[in-house]
C-alpha cells in the first residue's frame, strides 16, 4: 500500500512535472490529481470497493495472451465469420475493454512489457526492444528485474508459464546448449511448457523447463544458422495456403522434432495446462499461457479445419476458442472458477498476410474498422481485444472504456496480491484493478506510450489525442498483395480503411510529416488533423520527448540484443 508520503511524492513530482512541460491544463492536472487519488485508494470511493477482499483467499490467475488475435477477430467485438462462444462467455460473465492496448506492436516487445511492466522503448539501458527475437537470442529480461511472475511468487503462488515464449534463452545468446538458462525459471516460473521461440521460426521443438522435450544426448539439436540446409531435421510437412513458416535450421534432435506437430500444438498447450491447473488447484496459482494462436502458420487440429467461415485463419480462431473453453472448464470442474481472475487478450493487432487476406476477402474484418495492422502504430497494430472475468468481483457483461495497457498488468497484479501499487510516477505500470472491479470515471491512465516496429513511429497517446511522430505506419513494407508482410498504405486500402494520408494505396505526396488523430471522435483514424491543431502537435511532441531515453545514440537504439548486464 502506498503511504502518505509516497502519495505526497507523487502529487509533487507530477505537479513539477506540469509546471516544467505547461503540456496539461488546469482541468487536466485536476483530472490527473483525481487518477492518483484513485490509484492510491483514497479518492472518494472507498477502498474496499476497489480492491480485493482481504479476507478472501489469494485468487488464481489464469492470463491467457493470443498471438496476433486482432479486434475484430472474436464474437464479442463483433466477428460474425467465426464462432467463438468460450471466450464470448468470459465477456458475458465478466468485462470487455474497448480501449486496451499492447505495448508494443510487435511480439517480443509487447511480451516483455508483459511480463516487466517496464515500457519496450527503454529496455536495455535505452536501446529498446523493437523486434522479434530472433533464434539465437539471449534472454531479454535481466532475472534481477521484477516480473508479474516474481509478483505472484513473492505471495506464495504457484507459478507457470504454457506456450509461446519468444524473450530467448541464455546469457547474451544462445546457442542451444542445455540446460537452457537463464530462461522463464530465472524470471519468476517454476514451471515452463512450450515452443522455445514462435510456430513461424525454428528450432521446432518443445521445451520444457530448460530442457529440450525427447532431446537425446546422441542426437544434439545444432543450429546451422541463418537459411535453408539440406540437413536440417525435418519438420511437419504443411500446405502454402498455412501462410509463411521459416525453414529449419537446426539438425539433429529427430525424436525432439517428430514430437512437434504444428496441427497438434493447440490440443498439447490446452492439456498441459488443464493438468497444470489440476495438479496445482490446492495452493493459489498464476498460470501465463501464451498460445501459438492465431499467429501464421496457420495450422489448426483436423477437427477444427473447415468449421469456420474465415478459411484456415478463422478455423485457427475457433481452436483458440476451443483451448479457452478447455481451461475454463477445467476451473470449472474443479470449483474454482470463483476465486479465479481469468484475462483474456492478445499481444498485438492481427496480421493481413496469406491467411489474414483469405479471411479479409471471406468477408471477415480482423482488426475491425480500425486502421492498420501488426507491427504498424495505427490502432489495429495495438489496440486488442481485452476481457477479464472474476464471478462476483467483476460485474457480469459490463464494458469498460478505460485506457489500460499489457504494461499495467504489473501493477495491477501488486495490487491484487496486496503488495500495493508502489510510486505509479516512478514506473510505466500503472495499477488498472479498480477499472476491472470498478467503473472509476476518472481516467486511471492519462498517457500511453506506443511502439511500432520502427522507432521513427512511437506514438503516444494522451486523452483523445493520439500521436505518431512521422508518416505511414511504421509497420511491416511489403508492397504487393503476394508479400507476405504486406503492410501500410496499400493494405489499409486492401481492407476498405479511408485516411486523409492516403490515397488510391499510397501516401500523399503532401501528407504532414506526423500524424494526430483525435480518437473520441475519430476512432478509425480517418483523418489526420496535424494541421489543424498544431498547439497540440508541439505539445504532445514534447511529452514524447519526456519519455525518450536520452543517451543512447541512434544507431544504437534498434538492436534486439541485451546490453552487458552489470548485476552490481
Ligand atoms: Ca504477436
């Protein structure tokens, strides 16, 4: 819980911090003084109706991150191609969130912000984390740094992470020499299940804890390096209609690898995890399961092939649906749906390659009406379906319109377990629990910093406004509709998306060099007011600028690789 003189410190700093940026207005800084009222409990609602019961026994977490799933891609956010009435019941029972947003619009970033509740951008003493870790990658989280894991272990949790892992392996880099470490068990897990890296990249095994699952000591698993290699083990023959699947480039290991079945994943990830829960429901458990779906290859059970009206990407949705109602069931087999908080979302917006166009052109909109996609600053690159379910603390099919972040489950999960909500000023994780118990009218998140895949491309958000600090999307180049990162202008054109920006699929001649969209009114992006508001242009320019880290030179500002950690 914070004190009097840690609440004090924040009001200070946060009014300093307006005197010296003049960025808000009067009516602003009461606002923002309310939020950290609110934030602290002692606003004019009380704080036993914000907060768990004390009494009560620590509640289970089950926090379920899609991959790649888009606004539009559920029932409950509108899809009509596709059937998803598991995760549609989690909405019926608990609360939607209209405005969630990923950190980042690309995975591995959005991930870390996740599990840290550190801001993508600043990771690495400023470098950031921007893209996709790639298969030689070291651990990107220092095991010193506080994670969501470590949170629910400190409250004597049990603890595991299920699924798509994609932080890397090992100190600096990893070459794929067992034991894997450090890995998620260095980060706060006591247990770990899934596929080392991400079902589009090898190697294209299961590993379980730091261990290869069936690797044999006869038969290593070595990395080749980057291409194709006449002998790489080979993987699970899949159709061109999957969408795109790097090659392998890892021989040996052939158990290892005749143990992962692209279309048996999703049925493995859901066993795992309903015996994971079984196993543990005596003690308090968190439980991060981070599903390979519905990222490409698109590769759902034969059971699932065909039961949706959105090809292979709408089918892969449905199994989805399936693993959800798996985990839900299981909870609820064992009486412990009640003292569970189940959240539902997804690590970034959906993604229009092969599979994403053969939904589009079946008539299914997978991010909505929202402008852009995965790895794009654009609202369909981060704003995510968002749904959390808790029977009696979380009122049955509500829909919040709070601004909240993956980067504020942190905070959100200190203050669940009773550890408080620390200096919110001090962090980029702000406590979001009284949005999901309550419905605050105050904003509890004033400002949210959004990555793009390019660095040119952070974008912040403050209130209504939303700005992006140069032209396009920042996201993925492909320039024809066969690139399977198809991106930008020409894709938002493919989907029907209207911007002032743009034009027959490209960008204006004469377009502003940065964008400025008034949400409230504007939710699609349709068009960009740069010109027309310049004061607050200048003014969210310079809030941007706050956040930037400041020493790192630009050429050092997009490796994906951990600085030399100083563990002093
Ligand atoms: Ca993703």
């Amino acid at each position: 819980m914070a004190t009097a003189a840690g609440i004090t410190k924040t009001i200070t700093k946060t009014v300093a911090t307006l005197a010296i940026e003049n960025v808000m207005s009067r009516s602003d800084f009461i606002r923002g003084a309310v939020s950290l009222l609110w934030l602290f409990g002692v606003g004019t609602v009380g704080r036993a109706e914000q907060a768990a019961d004390e009494n009560a026994p620590s509640p289970n977490v089950v926090f379920i991150f899609a991959d790649d799933l888009g606004y539009g891609d559920l029932g409950c956010y509108g899809a009509s191609k596709v059937q998803t009435p598991n995760i549609d019941r989690l909405a019926k029972q608990g609360r939607m969130f209209s405005d969630a947003h990923s950190a980042s619009a690309v995975c591995t970033p959005s991930r870390y912000a996740l599990l840290t509740g550190e801001y993508p951008f600043r990771a690495h003493g400023g470098k950031g984390i921007w893209g996709p870790a790639p298969v030689t990658s070291g651990l990107l989280i220092d095991p010193d740094q506080q994670t969501i894991a470590d949170v629910f272990k400190d409250s004597g949790y049990a603890t595991a992470a299920l699924g798509k892992w994609h932080l890397g392996f090992g100190e600096g880099k990893n070459d794929w020499q067992e034991p894997l470490r450090p890995g998620p068990q260095d980060l706060g897990f006591d247990y770990y299940f899934g596929l080392p890296v991400v079902n589009s990249a090898p190697p294209y095994v299961f590993v379980e804890n730091d261990r290869v699952v069936d690797g044999d000591p006869n038969d290593p698993l070595v990395y080749l390096g980057r291409g194709r290699h006449k002998d790489a083990t080979p993987i699970t023959p899949i159709p061109p209609e999957a969408s795109q699947r790097t090659a392998n480039m890892f021989k040996g290991a052939v158990r290892a690898h005749q143990r992962y079945n692209d279309y048996t994943v999703g049925t493995v990830l859901a066993e795992k995890a309903v015996d994971w829960i079984t196993a543990n429901k005596q003690q308090p458990f968190f439980l991060y399961m981070a599903t390979t779906h519905i990222h490409h290859p698109f590769t759902p059970g034969k059971r699932f092939q065909g039961t949706s009206d959105a090809a292979l990407y709408g089918d892969f949705i449905q199994e989805l649906d399936w693993m959800v109602g798996e985990v839900t069931g299981c909870l609820e087999e064992h009486g412990l749906s009640d003292n569970t908080l189940v959240i539902f979302t997804s690590d970034n917006g959906g993604m229009l390659n092969l599979g994403g166009r053969n939904a589009v052109r079946a008539g299914h909109r997978i991010n909505g009406d929202l402008l852009g996609f995965k790895f794009g600053a654009w609202e369909g690159g981060h704003r995510i379906p968002f749904i959390a379910r808790w029977p009696g603390k979380i009122p049955a099919g509500t829909k919040s319109h709070q601004l909240l972040c993956n980067v504020d489950m942190l905070a959100t999960f200190k203050a669940l377990t009773g550890q408080g909500s620390g200096d919110a000023s001090e962090s980029d994780s702000i406590n979001m629990l009284p949005a999901l118990l309550g419905e605050p009218t105050a904003a509890l998140r004033e400002e949210l910093v959004l990555a793009a895949h390019k660095p040119s491309h952070l974008a912040i958000r403050k209130g209504k406004w939303m700005y992006i600090g140069a032209r396009g999307s920042g996201g993925f180049g492909g320039s024809k509709p066969q690139h399977h990162a198809w991106g930008g202008p020409p894709a938002a054109a493919f989907v029907g998306s209207v911007n002032s920006d743009l034009k027959n699929g490209k960008l204006k001649p004469g377009a502003p060099p940065a964008q400025l969209y008034d949400l409230e009114n504007d939710m699609y992006q349709t068009q960009n007011v740069y010109n027309q508001y310049p004061a607050v242009v200048k003014q969210m320019q310079q809030l941007l600028q706050t956040y930037r880290p400041q020493n790192v030179p630009p050429e050092q500002r997009n490796r994906n690789r951990p600085q030399n950690r100083n563990k002093q």
